[in-house]
C-alpha cells in the first residue's frame, strides 16, 4: 500500500495450534467473544475465573463454546480463521460436506443391506 513505509512488511508464522483455544484448567468457561467476531492476537476471548483466554493469532471466530459450559483441562473450546473471512463461520466447508456425502452413501448402501 501507498501509505506503507519501504521494508517495513513484517511475516509471522502461525501454526495450526495456534488457531485452536483450549481451556488452561479446569472450570467454567465465561465467552467474551461471539463467532463471527474478528480478534487481534493478545485479545480475551473468555476467562475461567481469572485466567483469561486470548487469541495467539489475528483471525475470526469461528467456533467458540457456549457460555456456563464446564470443560476439562486442554479441551477444545473454539478456534480461529486466519483469513477474517466472516461469511466463512456460517457455511457448510468442503470438509464438512465431503464427510457429510460419505455418511449419507454410507447410510444409503446399508439400506440396501437389509432386504
């Protein structure tokens, strides 16, 4: 961009890890955050108690656990997309519907099964 300084691009990786929010302990996650909500890393998402929840990364919230819920030590309670893209949260993904067309082919073929 024009508005940008010569050489001053910086490059930062991030890992898949990084894209996913696990709980620090055992407790009650309290959200802070809603899918479709874009976060700059460093953001709170949630907090058990005191100890916060931040995003390692910018992205999108695209997946996040319900507020009350009780959870177990390093279990999954969202993750992030990297491109920002919010109408990404509320779509049906490649993955998700090539699972969904096995299930269905699956099902269909055990139908035939039974007779």
């Amino acid at each position: 961009c024009s508005a940008c300084a010569p050489n001053s691009v910086t490059t930062t990786t991030i890992t898949p890890e990084d894209l996913v929010l696990r709980a620090p302990i055992d407790g009650k996650f309290t959200t802070m955050r809603s899918i479709g909500d874009i976060v700059e890393a460093g953001d709170v998402l949630g907090s058990f108690g005191e100890i916060k929840v931040t995003a390692k990364a910018k992205g999108v919230v695209r997946g996040l656990l319900h507020d009350g819920t009780f959870v177990r030590n390093g279990t999954k309670i969202g993750d992030l997309d990297p491109t920002c893209q919010v109408e990404r949260c509320f779509a049906i993904s490649e993955k998700a519907s090539a699972i969904g067309k096995g299930v269905l082919e699956a099902a269909d073929f055990l139908s035939f099964q039974k007779d």
